[in-house]
C-alpha cells in the first residue's frame, strides 16, 4: 500500500459567476482531502471545505451544491 501523497490542500478564489442564482464572486474556499492512501490510487476520501468568513449562508449553501 502506498501512503505517501494521502492528503491534499485546495484552495480556490472565486472571481465570478453564479450558481443557483447567488453569486459566488469574491468567496474564498479552502479544502481539506485525506484518503487511506495515495491519492491518486482509487479509494476512500474525507474531505472538509472552509469558507471565508464573509460568505452569507446562501452563498454558503450553493458553494455546498456544488460539490
């Protein structure tokens, strides 16, 4: 089993655009991936998404939707 390469950040600053009718621009999103092994190897993943602080719950709920 190969471990190494299990955990990866992502990071995105949206610049515009909408989804289900509430812009997205400006929010800042961070996530958080682990999995059992190496990434890229088929298996299972935890991830955690962070938002910004400024990001209202609508915004909040579509960047949800999206993933």
């Amino acid at each position: 089993m190969v471990t190494a390469g299990r955990e990866a950040l992502l990071v995105w600053n949206i610049t515009g655009g909408n989804h289900q009718g509430e812009s997205l621009a400006a929010i800042k999103v961070a996530a958080v991936v682990v999995g059992g092994a190496n990434l890229g190897i088929e298996g299972p993943r935890r991830a955690v998404l962070y938002l910004d602080g400024v990001t209202s719950d609508v915004q909040r709920r579509a960047v949800l939707a999206l993933w």
